[in-house]
C-alpha cells in the first residue's frame, strides 16, 4: 500500500493482461528505472532479468528476477493472482528456487502461502518485525474481499546485514522499518540495483498511517541507509514505476521535508 502521492506521481496500471504487462514492465524498466540491469539484458549481457507481474486489487509489482547466466529465479512479493505469477513464470523459461518478501502487508504476500505450496520453495523475508502481519493475512484480506489467502510464517527472517542469494547473484539486506516496522530493501552492489517495496516511490515514499507505522522513521531509513548507496542506484518499488535514489534525492517532495 502507497501513500497518497502527489497528483503528478504515477499513472495507475489498470490493463493488465500478460502480454501488456510484459510490454510495459520492460519498457519502463528500460526506459527510466533499473536500467542498468535492463539496458544490458537487451544486448544479452546483463546479469540478471525482471518481469513485474501487477497482482491484487493494489496493482502491486510482483516482481520475477532471474539470474541470466544460470536461469535461476525468486517471485518477490506475490500478493495474488497466483496464476498470472505461475504463467509468468513459464514464460520467463527460469525455474524459481525461492520466494523474497520485503513486508507484510496483504498486497504484498496474499498469494506467498498458495505460491510457496505450487513452487516448493522456502519463502524468505521479511525481518521479524513484521510477524504480526504474517499472522493476520487472512483478517486482512479480508477487509479488501482477497479470499483465499492464507497466514504463513516465512522459511528465513531475515536481518539487516544478511545476504540472499539466486543463481549467481547476491543482494544485502537492508532492514528499513517506517512504512511496516519489518520492511526489508533487497541491494544488489554489483549492479546497482534494489528492490524497495514499499519504503520509496517514484515521487513519494509509504504511508505510515497504518499500524506499526512511522514517518519519522521511515525517512530515516531511507535517509541514512538508501540514499547514501549511491545516486545511480536503480529501483523496482512496490506501486508504479521504478526510479533512482538520484532522482529521488533530488525530487522527491518527502525526503527534503516538503511534504509529511
Ligand atoms: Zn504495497
Ligand atoms: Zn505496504
């Protein structure tokens, strides 16, 4: 779930059937946002892949990333519509060896359980922190009529300073409480490259205003642990599209005390 942003933030996803998402996934990947990573992988040299798959009433990203040399994959963040993430996947041709999570919240793991259950594959993420949610799934789901869904507790926590792995490829946890006291960046060094989940938008940064919430600590943390990454860090967030932490830095109305 995304704060209410500034008019001019994103335009919402709303046609999402596979083949547009696969369309628009790319080009904006390519277009503004993980671009290194993407750029690269049309000349068939990048390290890794991604296809974000627009799953719950949220529209949020689902993300595939696979590891090109080995075709290893993990689905971060299956809020729903399983299917469309299982029919993703065979068109991607990767095998998914696990599931990331970075928070709790419903349109981030509503399909975790049902997806783990069809893959076979440890769920991973997020910090302990956010156990309560994980716990709640199904009342919470149910306020947004998600049936189905079901509460799990994941294979690994994971804590600032871990590393996960897919293929050849690594990312450092960054634990980055504010949005969910839980919420956990997922940073590839080598590529320049995270995932945020909801912590950073493009042009806005996660609401706080339900419980386990807190602004001041949210742009703390992407304050002192996001930002000084590097500007050329590129981005895949939770809702809309992608950005950079230069971008961002500069821009972003909440993170120079403009907006709260
Ligand atoms: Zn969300
Ligand atoms: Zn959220």
């Amino acid at each position: 779930m995304r704060a209410a942003s500034p008019a001019s933030a994103w335009p919402e996803r709303r046609n999402c059937n596979q083949k547009e998402v696969t369309k628009t996934a790319w080009r904006g990947a390519k277009n503004q946002h993980c671009g290194r990573m993407t750029n690269e992988a049309q000349n068939k040299t990048a390290p890794a892949g991604a296809l974000i798959i627009p799953v719950s009433p949220f529209q949020q990203n689902c993300t595939l990333l696979w590891c090109e040399a080995t075709k290893r994959a993990v689905v971060i963040d299956p809020g729903g519509d399983v299917p469309n993430i299982l029919a993703a996947i065979e068109r991607a041709k990767v095998t998914v060896d696990q599931i990331w999570i970075t928070h709790g919240h419903i349109d981030h793991v509503g399909g975790a359980a049902e997806l783990r259950d069809a893959l076979k594959v440890p769920i991973e993420g997020p910090h302990l922190a956010d156990k309560y949610l994980l716990d709640n799934v199904v009342a919470s789901g149910a306020n947004f009529g998600m049936v189905g869904v079901r509460n799990f507790a994941p294979d690994r926590w994971l804590s600032e300073g871990e590393q996960v792995k897919v293929g050849e490829l690594a990312f450092d946890i960054y634990h980055c409480p504010g949005h969910s006291p839980g919420s956990v960046v997922f940073f590839n060094k080598d590529m320049r490259f995270a995932i945020v989940g909801d912590v950073l938008f493009n042009g806005s940064v996660g609401r706080t205003d339900l419980p386990g919430g807190d602004h001041a600590t949210l742009i703390r943390s992407i304050n002192e642990k996001l930002l000084p990454l590097g500007d050329d860090i590129g981005f895949i967030c939770g809702h809309g599209p992608g950005s950079n932490f230069g971008h961002e830095r500069r821009t972003n109305p909440f993170l120079d005390g403009e907006l709260s």
